[in-house]
C-alpha cells in the first residue's frame, strides 16, 4: 500500500509539472518550458532510483545483514544525495539560455576559493588561458568576417581620431590672433604653443592605463568629454590664464584618443586585415589637419564674424574656429554611443555572455550586409580568462565616499601594476626598444613640423627687410598724414608743426629726429618704434604709441590723453602670414595622403619592420634635403616630401605597438609610449625654434640623426606580421 501511495504520488507530482511545462511555453517561452520539462524528468528518475534502493535494503535486512547493510547503505545514500545535489546545479537552467546565449565554459557553481594559492602558478593559468583565448578569438573573427560592421566602427573611430588632428593645429592657427586680444608677450605665446602637447601627454598615460581597466569605449567616451567641454570653453574664456588651462584640459581629454583607437579597433580586425586596415585608420589624423586648416582659411580672416560687449567681452573670428574644431570630437562621442564594448575586453576580464552577444553582433550585421542572413553563428562557448582581482567590497553600510575611495584607490593599484608590468621581464626589451623608436621618431617629426612654418616666416621677414626704403635727414612742415606708413626707416628726420591723425604704422622705424609742436591723433602701429628720437611741445591724443615704444627718446612739455587699450606686437604682415600658415599645413596635411594609401597596401605585403625601417631611411635622406631649399617654394616641397614618406613610419609603428602587447596591457602600453611621444614633441619643438633666423644646419642635423637611429633600433624589434592579435 506504502509502495501504491509513493508511486501514485509520483506520478501526479509528474503530471502536474507536464501542466506547467506546457503553460510556460505558451506564457514565458519555449526554452523555459524545456527547463520545466528536464526538470520534471530527472525528478522522475532520481525519484525511482531512489525507490529501488529503498527496496534492496529493506530486502537486505530481512537477510539478517541489516545493521551492516543499512550503515553500508546510508553511506551510499548520502553520497547519492551529494552527487545529485551538485549534479542538480550543474543542470540548472542557465540564465543567459533565456537570451539564446550559450553555457560559458566552466560556467556553474563557483569553485572553492585558494586561500593558500601559489600566485605564479596563477599567474601562469592565466597566461595560458590568454595563448588559447588569442587562437580561438582568432577563428571567431574569420567567421564573423570582415564588412559592414567593422566599417562602421572604422567612421566612429576615425572622428575620435580626427578631433586629435585637429586639436595639434588650433593652438598654433590662432595664435596670431589671440595675442591682440589677451596681450601675449613672447614667452606667453610659446607656453601657449606647448601646452596642448603637456596636456596630451597627461591624457595619453592616463586614458592609456584606464582603458585596460574599465574598457576601451568607456574611456574612449569619458576623454572625448572632457576634450568637447574644455574645448567648447576655451573659445568663450576671456583670460590668458583661463584660455591656458582650457586648452590643457582639453588636450588631457584628447591624450586618450590615439592609444584607445588603435586598440579598439585592432581587437575586431582578423589578422589579414589588420595592418591594412589599422593604416587606413591614420588617414583621419590627416584628414583633421586638413579640417582644421580649412576652417582657419575659411574662419579666422573674417573679423565680421565677431561681436564685443563694451571693452570687457570680446568674440572675434578665431574664438569661432576653436568652437568648430570642437565638432569631430562631439561628433565622434554621438557615433559611439551606437556601437559596442571591444569583445576581446570583456574575454580578458571573464565576461563571456557579453563578449559572445557582441561577436554574435558583429557576425549577424556582416553576414545580413552580404547576402546571407540564414547563417547562423556557430560558437557556443568561448574561452575565458579569470580576472586577476576585483574591488574589495566593504559592506552595505559603508558611507559612499569610503566605497568610492576604496574604489579609487584599488583602481589606481591596478592601473599602476599593470603599468609595472609592461617593464616585467617578459616585455622589457621590447618596450625599452619601443621608447626610443617612439622618441626618436616624435623628437624630429614634430620638431621640423613646427620649425618649418617659423622658419617660413623668418624668410618672409627676410625678404620683408630686403624691401624696406630708408629716407635720411628729411624735413617736413606744416603736413598732414592720413595714410598707411608702412615697412620704412627715417633717419635724423626733422619734423615741424606736422599732423599724424587716422594714421596706420606697420615696421616703421624713426631713429634720431626731432618732433616739434605735432599732433598725433588715432594713430594705431604695429612693429614701429621712435628711437633715439625728441619730442618738443607734441600731444599724442588716443593712441597706441605708449612711452615703450619711444626708445631713449626725449619728452619735453609733451603730453599723452586717452591712449588706447592694446599690446605690443612684434609681428610682421600677420594676416599674410596667417595664410602661409594655413596653406603650408594645408599642403603639408594633404602630401600625406599618397604615403597613407601606399603604407596601408603594403602594410600586410611588406611587413612591419620593413616598412617602419625603410621609411625611416629615406625620410632621413628627405631631411637631409631640407638644407638645399633656399626659397620658400623649395622649404614648402621637400616638407611635402617628408611629410608624405614619414608617414608609412607612423603607420607601422601604431602597428607594431598595438600587436606586440597583450590585451590586458596594449593600452597601457600604447598609452605609455604615446606620452613618451608628446614629451619628445615638446623637447623637439622647444630646440629646433631656438634656432630660427641662426642656422638651418642643427635642426635638420638633429632630426636626420634621429630618423637614422630610429631606423637602425626598428630592425631591433620583433616582426609581429602573421601573428594572432595576443
């Protein structure tokens, strides 16, 4: 009767849970009323295996064996009991099975914690689980193919890239002009000059670390930010000290864009793409400089574009042009928002159902673009990597500001071991061989690049001087001049009972002469100084010829009433000079681009080394042949020449740096190497200036020695051309 009840229990309890299987299919879902049904059916198994056990030990007692057996027997029964409780939660319904994502492997309960673990044989799991995830990570990515989606990323990523090209030109474009405004003395405007690079050398190393930690686009949206807001304020701030720390600000947000890039993107790319298709990604930098050269052509002369409110607030055109360099960076954080965290992140930080719905993602976008949207992608499981550690948590009841502190401080631990890593052993050739590539090729790159344009303005001011007409001992009375004074010296002049009103002085010089009861009225200069020179009885009325523009001059029973508000510039022609500028970097931008598509289509062909070595040497060479241009439309050629061969060099280096680290240090690294880069930038530019108007000989001997060096040490490093992304 025992046995009836059991059984008939049994089976109702089994008849009852087919009833909520086949609701659940209706209301929840088909994968839920399967869970029900497997669920239904071991109970029924375990159930009856259990029942005849009971039986043979009831049948045993009867035997006379029964203490022996029943003890014999309840051991068997516990451990039955063990085995199904573990067996019961290894066939528990997954949870991301209700989202169609495949069991992880290992996916199930957690293993007991190691309290007494040996960190190397960690340590070395770990990097064994990294060698299998590279090959099968590479296999996933030949399946998922190469089309529509990874284009996609390619224009997002490439206006982040963009928003750096333009942010190396802004400073240098509107300078000229924001010295009227903010009264710039010489050392002001070369700390203006290089601040930007300061600020993305800061950006780099941080952005850099963080990446590896909280994920590429995550920070990638979090530097752009902060490049869009400073930027956007930059264009507004009245100060010279304000307008300083926005652009460091700026370049800060900004320092992440190149380090983060690269390695985002390479983490989609298979490895028969990514050389290529990483140097079609540089072509954005070039095309930021062309933006930006453009827009200050287009922008900047136009001073009706402006508005003032009193003598406080002023908005001139060059405030407009920083505000629209600030467009590729906003325009790249809204293209972001659409696309993914790099799948290859979440792997290395054992996030498997992420990584698989995003590599299902990028398989389903590229195959539905060719055609073939029955295929079905065919990875169910994907190798993980166990993090190394997570933040310690330290209770619910913990104030937020020790849980971020702790939060913070765990995080900058990590940030700075992994940075200590890329110098373990393992790595420290490599990354020592890395500097100074790195520094060698940034030290005369942009060393040149910012010498040239003051180098074209010092012969234009050359052949300015050559044309200056000197007039010796001339006297003029009773005269009034109402014109344009410009490029001329006057010497031991005598000058009676004259009118100098409305008047524009640009390079005028007077040297030794005599003023006697003249008149100057709204009299404005630029570069024009009185030297040596006496005033007898001479009003200067509203204007610009403050008393340190009389150089040892002599000022008897003369007065000064309402002088304008102003400063003293140096500058020769700006607006002519301004658009040399413009039209050099224009030009300079644009000779990149046969470099660009050549390096990108030879990239996977050549290989790495070979194409970083032989630019190197025959950009050297190029250099070289800066020393022969005597004319500017010379200077202009042969830098169209190095701009156009130096750039394969770039390409392959961004390359080499994004596959010769593993995954959970390539930002860190790249980062690294990008700030070593703008320091070398800053020492580059601070010494090849000094020698403006001196020689030309030192700064092309510096840089041709580092192009040489840098070719030289680049045959040093590892050819990474064939080899999975690690």
């Amino acid at each position: 009767m025992e046995d009836d009840r059991y059984r008939d229990g049994r089976s109702d309890f089994l008849r009852g849970a087919k009833d909520i299987a086949k609701v659940a299919k209706k209301q929840v879902g088909k994968k839920v009323g399967r869970g029900v049904d497997r669920v239904a059916d071991e109970y029924s198994r375990r159930s009856y295996k259990r029942f005849e056990e009971e039986d043979d030990d009831e049948d045993y007692g009867e035997r006379g064996d029964a203490g022996y057996y029943r003890n014999d027997s309840g051991a068997d029964e516990e451990a039955h009991s063990d085995s199904t409780e573990g067996h019961d939660e290894e066939e528990e319904i997954y949870e991301g099975e209700y989202q169609g994502i495949p069991r992880a492997p290992g996916k199930g309960p957690a293993p007991e914690p190691e309290t007494y673990r040996d960190l190397a044989v960690a340590e070395g799991e770990r990097r064994k689980d990294q060698e299998e995830l590279a090959e099968q990570y590479e296999t996933i990515l030949q399946e998922c193919g190469h089309g529509r989606f990874q284009w996609s990323l390619y224009f997002c990523l490439g206006l982040a890239l963009m928003a750096d090209g333009v942010e190396i030109f802004v400073v240098g474009f509107v300078l000229p002009f924001a010295e009227k405004d903010m009264c710039l003395s010489e050392p002001n405007k070369g700390m203006l000059g290089l601040i930007v690079y300061l600020g993305m050398m800061v950006g780099a190393f941080l952005w850099g670390g963080l990446a590896d930690r909280i994920g590429r686009r995550q920070t990638l949206l979090i530097s752009l930010s902060i490049n869009s807001v400073f930027a956007f304020f930059s264009s507004f701030v009245q100060g010279y000290s304000s307008f300083l720390l926005c652009r460091l600000l700026s370049g800060v947000g900004i320092g992440g864009s190149i380090p983060i890039v690269f390695s985002y993107y390479s983490e989609f790319l298979a490895q028969e793409k990514r050389g290529e298709h990483l140097s079609w990604l540089c072509m954005f930098w070039m095309i930021g400089g062309i933006y930006a050269s453009a827009m200050a052509w287009a922008i900047i002369p136009h001073y009706g574009w402006s508005f003032q409110m009193g003598s406080a607030y002023q908005f001139h055109s060059w405030r407009v042009f920083v505000l629209v360099c600030a467009f590729p960076a906003v325009a790249a954080i809204s293209a972001l928002t659409t696309m993914p965290e790099s799948p290859r992140f979440y792997l290395e930080n054992g996030k498997h159902d992420e990584a698989w719905m995003i590599l299902k993602q990028v398989h389903d976008t590229n195959m539905r673009a060719k055609g073939y949207p029955e295929r079905v992608f065919s990875v169910t499981t994907i190798k993980t990597v166990k993090p190394r550690d997570e933040f310690v948590n330290i209770g619910d009841g913990a104030p937020w500001y020790d849980k971020w502190r702790l939060k913070l401080t765990a995080l900058f631990h990590q940030v700075w071991e992994n940075f200590l890593a890329v110098f373990s052993p393992q790595y420290r050739r490599t990354t020592y061989m890395m500097m100074a590539v790195w520094f060698s090729m940034s030290f005369s790159y942009y060393g040149l690049t910012v010498w040239f344009p003051d180098m074209i303005k010092y012969l234009q001011k050359q052949d300015y001087a050559s044309r200056t007409k000197v007039f010796t001992k001339e006297k003029v009375e009773h005269m009034t001049f109402n014109f344009t004074l410009e490029n001329q010296i006057h010497r031991q002049g005598a000058y009676f009972n004259d009118k100098f009103v409305n008047l524009k002085m640009k390079s005028m010089v007077f040297e030794d002469s005599l003023f006697e009861e003249c008149y100057f009225e709204d009299v404005t200069s630029s570069n024009s100084f009185f030297k040596n020179c006496t005033f007898i009885a001479t009003l200067f009325y509203n204007t610009d010829l403050f008393k340190y523009r009389l150089v040892g001059s002599r000022l008897i029973n003369s007065t000064f009433m309402h002088n304008k508000e102003g400063c003293l510039l140096s500058d020769v022609g700006d607006d002519n000079n301004a658009y040399m500028v413009y039209f050099v970097s224009f030009l300079g931008t644009l000779a990149v681009l046969p470099g660009n598509i050549v390096s990108a289509l030879l990239m996977d062909k050549v290989g790495r080394l070979r194409m970083l070595a032989g630019s190197s040497v025959i950009s050297c060479f190029s250099c070289f042949l800066l020393s022969f241009g005597n004319s500017e439309s010379a200077m202009i050629a042969l830098l169209c020449l190095f701009g156009g061969i130096s750039i394969a060099s770039w390409n392959a280096l961004d390359v080499l740096t994004v596959e010769l680290y593993p995954s959970d240090k390539r930002t860190t690294a790249f980062g690294f190497l990008n700030a070593l880069c703008k320091l070398a930038a800053v020492l580059g530019i601070s010494i090849f200036t000094s020698f403006v108007g001196i020689t030309k000989a030192v700064p092309i001997m510096f840089a041709s020695g580092a192009l040489a060096v840098g070719s030289f040490l680049a045959l040093k490093l590892p050819e990474t051309r064939g080899q999975v992304l690690k």
